[in-house]
C-alpha cells in the first residue's frame, strides 16, 4: 500500500523511527532502570510494547483507560499520574483487581483524596503530588507538607512510593536557563526529602517530562518520564534542539479545492490535527515549506501558497504536527510504515475513556 490508497486524513507511524526514538530515550537516560515513559502521548499497545522489547518495564499513565492499556501489553508498574476522584477511586479498585500482574500506583495532593483512597482500596500504592511552580495540581512546597506526609502514612493500608514533581513548565529554548531553573525548583525540596525518606526508608523521585528530562537526567536519583519523545513533533524539536528525537507521527492529508488564487484547501480540520494553538503553530508540510495554514473548521484546511500553480485537487500532502499528543487523540487507528513499507495499522486504544473497566 502507497499513501495514495490511504484515505485521508489519517495518521501515519513511522514504526522504524518509533523505535529509534525509543533507543535515544535509553541512551539518554543511561538505560531503562530510571524510565517510566508516559503512554499519553502514543495511547497505543503496539507502541508499549515496542517499549517493553527494549527493555523498559514502567510507565506513566494519565487515565485509567491508558493505565489498562499498559497492563494489558504486559508492563510491570503503572503509575497513574492523575490525581483520582469520584467514580475513578472505584474504577482504580476495579483495575487493580482485574489485572494482578501489574503494579498500579497514584497520585494525591489533599488529604481528602488520600481519606477516600484509603477508604475505598483495601492497599494502594501513592506519590504524593507536590506543586513545584506549575501550579495546575500537587501539594504547595510550604509548612503543611510535613503533616500532609504525616496523615498520609497514618493511613495503614497506604503505601506511600514517593513524590510525583512535575515541572512541565519548565520549557526554556536555551538548555542551560531550563536546567538552572530545574535545579531551583528541586533545590526547594531537599529538605522535605531528606525528612520524608527518613520517615518511610525509601522515597522514588518522578521527575521530568520531555522537555526537562535531560536536565533532570544527571541526578542519579530521579526517575524520568518522557512522552512526546516517542512520537516527537515540531513543537519540540525546534525548541529543544540539545534532544534528537526524529518525527515519528504524521498528518497525511489531501488537496480538495483550489477555490482562489493563492489559496488550497485541504481536508484537515479542526478533526484531524491539534488546534489548541494559534493557527500558525498547528502542522508544517516539511516536503512543502511554502505552505501556510491560515484558517481552519471543522473539516477543512485553508493554506496559503506562493506556488499555487504546482498544486492539484487530490495531491497527497504530509504535515508534522505541533503537538502530537492531542493530534494522536483524534484518530481510533493509525497506518503503519516501516522501512518505507506499509506494515499495516495499530489501534489507538486509549483514546477512549474506558476500555473494559
């Protein structure tokens, strides 16, 4: 199969780069004892397990639908690193007992959510969740984190793993400003670490999404949790240039309308790649540099062009999405190529917000 039998659009995985990827994130990282990569990013078992045959056992999850999806491909440990309410602690229960292989472990920040987590769980595994200046989740650096440790481990069938610091940020373009700041904001912790690792013998440190991973890498002691390194996309690639990663997900896409001078259409909409970003910041056509996106809808793609001539209603294009997380989430299956061959499709699993449990 070519990319003209490929109906559109569709996502595309470059399985070769995928796994060259996945051997950058190793060598980075000095091995795969401290990874736990985020699954987020691909939602995909094919992928985890591309992982796993490298030797990387734990990972990183945002849903429980993407936590079932690591069990089921076999992982170890899963740590779900979404802070759980409501009918999730009941559907965290359900997992757990389903899938006894795995290790599954979560977040909390408040003592509310550490109540009915103990409640709810005969045993649970926990990371405290501490706020280190992102201020989206996690417990303040401040005075009541000592008690907050405290009332946690008085809980007897909590087990308490460690600390979940994510910095994501932290996203300075020059490498050396990302890790001074990386290094600050761990530098505030040291004290409260020292106390809590003497109070429950041992504390794991995950620390470091894609773009702080590298800094964080050089303290042996700090677990890193890399997601859009997988994939990768134009976002970071042209950000943090001290990491090579290589794009691995594409956006295949086709001409539909040439409706004015200057101007193509194109059948990627709103539906079809991340648009959460200004419209400028959404997909880049490598092969097809003068191609600018400058209006989108639903269904449709409006791209400016200084050689609209060479274009054709039904001309195959290929984009590299801005951000690949959300852009991998707007498709159920992508079509795989490996070595310049098709090599079939894989199921984007966790896209849903359940899979069976």
């Amino acid at each position: 199969m070519k990319y003209k039998d490929i109906d559109s659009p569709s996502l595309l995985i470059f399985k070769d780069r995928v796994v060259q990827n996945i051997r950058e994130m190793i060598r980075v990282a000095g091995g795969t004892a401290r990874l736990m990569p985020h699954v987020k990013t691909n939602k995909m078992e094919a992928v985890i397990r591309l992982m796993m045959a490298e030797g990387i056992t734990r990972f990183k999850a945002a849903t429980i639908a993407e936590a079932e999806l690591a069990a089921m491909a076999g992982a170890e440990s899963v740590l779900i690193s979404h802070q759980l309410v409501g009918p999730k602690i009941h559907r965290l229960k359900n997992l757990v007992e389903k899938y006894p292989a795995t290790a599954f472990s979560t977040l909390a920040d408040c003592r509310e959510v550490a109540d009915e987590l103990s409640r709810v769980m005969e045993q649970v595994s926990v990371y405290l969740d501490i706020n280190n200046g992102m201020n989206r989740t996690g417990h303040e650096v401040n005075e009541d984190l000592g008690p907050f440790l405290d009332h946690v481990l008085s809980k007897g069938n909590i087990l308490v793993r460690g600390l979940h610091i994510y910095d994501g940020h932290i996203t300075d373009a020059d490498f050396s400003e990302r890790e001074k700041r990386v290094d600050q904001g761990m530098h505030l912790l040291d004290q409260f670490i020292r106390a809590a690792t003497e109070k429950t013998g041992s504390l794991e440190l995950v620390c470091g999404g894609s773009p702080a991973f590298t800094a964080h890498v050089k303290a042996e002691n700090r677990i890193l949790s890399p997601g859009t390194s997988v994939f990768w996309d134009w976002g970071y690639g042209d950000k943090f240039t001290e990491q090579h990663f290589s794009p691995a997900a594409w956006v295949l896409t086709r001409v539909i309308s040439k409706p004015a001078a200057g101007i193509i259409t194109v059948d990627m909409g709103h539906k079809a790649v991340s648009a959460e970003n200004p419209v400028n910041l959404r997909i880049r056509f490598p092969e097809n540099p003068d191609l600018r996106l400058i209006s989108q809808s639903e269904e449709h793609g409006v791209l400016e062009t200084d050689r609209w001539e060479n274009y054709r209603v039904g001309d195959v294009l290929l984009g590299i999405p801005y951000h690949v997380c959300p852009t991998v989430n707007l498709y159920d299956q992508a079509s795989v190529f490996d070595q310049g061959k098709y090599a079939g499709t894989w199921e984007i699993a966790a896209r849903k917000r359940k899979i069976t449990v």
